[in-house]
C-alpha cells in the first residue's frame, strides 16, 4: 500500500463554485514533503470553511483504482487529485476501512472519520449533472481524514493500517446509511463518537427520531 501522490488545491472562481465563490475542490499533485497538522496539509486551501475542513476533515484520500473504474466509466482520463483529494492511494482499500482506522503515512498518522458525500460543486467541477447520483450509486466515498500525529507525508510513502477497530462498520456501510439507505442508520450507534461532530449530530438526532416512532 502506497502512496501515490499529495494534491494541494489550485483555487478557482468558476461559476459552478458554489455559494462563496471560490473553492478549492480543484487539487494537483506536488512533489517533495508536505506537512500535515491538525488544521490539514500544509498550503492547501478549504474556502467553504461551513462544510470542508475542520479537524474531522482536515485531510481526504481516494483510491487510484477507483479513479481508474471512473475514467472508463466517464471515457476520460481521472488524474491524481481529480476528486478533490490530498492524498491519492494505491493498493489500499478505502471503501473497506473502517470508521476509527489508523494509517501511518510518512512520519504522519491519520484517522478515518467518515465518508464524503458529493456536492453540486464536485458535480459542476467535473462537469457531469448527474455525478451525485453516480457517485452515490458506485458507493465508492473515499475517506475523510483526522491527523492524530503531524508530520510529512510525500509521494511515494508507504501506507501502513496500524490500528483496526473490532467493529465491522466501514466507509461503504456509512455512506450507505447516511444517503441511500436509511435502514442501515441504527448500524452507525457503535462509530457515532467516531463520525466528524457535525455528521454526529445529524445521526444522534435521526436515531433519536428513530427511537421515539417519528
């Protein structure tokens, strides 16, 4: 398992860029080290700050064998950074990680907190109207990533899983469960602590619904 590339964002003000204007969905490969802390990899930029960044999202890995299955599928290239990520993977399956997951990269340790689920900007970015549906559809979220140990991570780097939670929820489960099928929510009690705090909240808050008969 190794790392395939770290993607820094190129800001752009297109007019699929969402409510601020600007956004940095848009991110291409660097080359040597890139530090990455708590607040995310160093000289990226998050400007949707409501809804991108924060601790529980401070980075976002994809899978370079998911990309490939998009290319086909879009009969068009799909680049390292190409859906929005930091860190571009091989050989290392994201949709299987489970929520709580621990990997050493580099000198760096991350944490597996959640799923993305796709916006209209990510849809605009690709320029492909129907790209939540198909996304969504494909179960294939990659992971959002929360950095319990800074340090640099480079391209090239070994991917270590160096902690696996006993449970059996995984990104495929928790997105599942989040969007398509609700039917699975009750499945997410065990990770709910783990989730980022405002996808937390959100399922406390469907569960307690769930509970009451609502």
């Amino acid at each position: 398992m190794q790392l395939l590339s770290v993607n820094i964002a190129t800001v752009r003000t297109d007019a699929w860029a969402g409510r601020v204007g600007r956004t940095g969905i848009d991110k291409r490969p660097v080359t040597g080290p890139v530090q990455a802390t708590e607040a995310g990899l160093a000289g990226d930029t998050i400007c949707d700050t409501k809804h991108h960044g924060g601790v529980d999202r401070a980075a976002y890995a994809y899978a370079e064998e998911d990309q490939r299955w998009w290319s086909t599928e879009l009969g068009r290239p799909v680049s390292p950074g190409s859906f929005g990520e930091n860190l571009t993977t091989s050989g290392l399956d994201i949709t299987g990680a489970r929520i709580g997951e621990h990997w050493a990269i580099g000198t760096a340790v991350f944490e597996v907190r959640g799923p993305r689920t796709p916006c209209r900007v990510f849809a605009g970015f690709w320029d492909v109207p129907d790209l939540i549906h198909r996304f969504l559809a494909r179960g294939w979220p990659g992971a959002y990533l929360r950095v319990l140990q800074a340090g640099e991570v480079t391209a090239g780097d070994p991917i270590t899983v160096i902690h696996r939670p006993d449970h059996d929820i995984d990104l495929g489960t928790a997105l599942r469960a989040l969007t398509t099928t609700p039917d699975l929510l009750a499945r997410l009690r065990p990770v709910v602590d783990l989730l980022p705090e405002d996808a937390g909240r959100k399922v406390r808050k469907r569960l307690s619904r769930l509970t009451a008969g609502v």
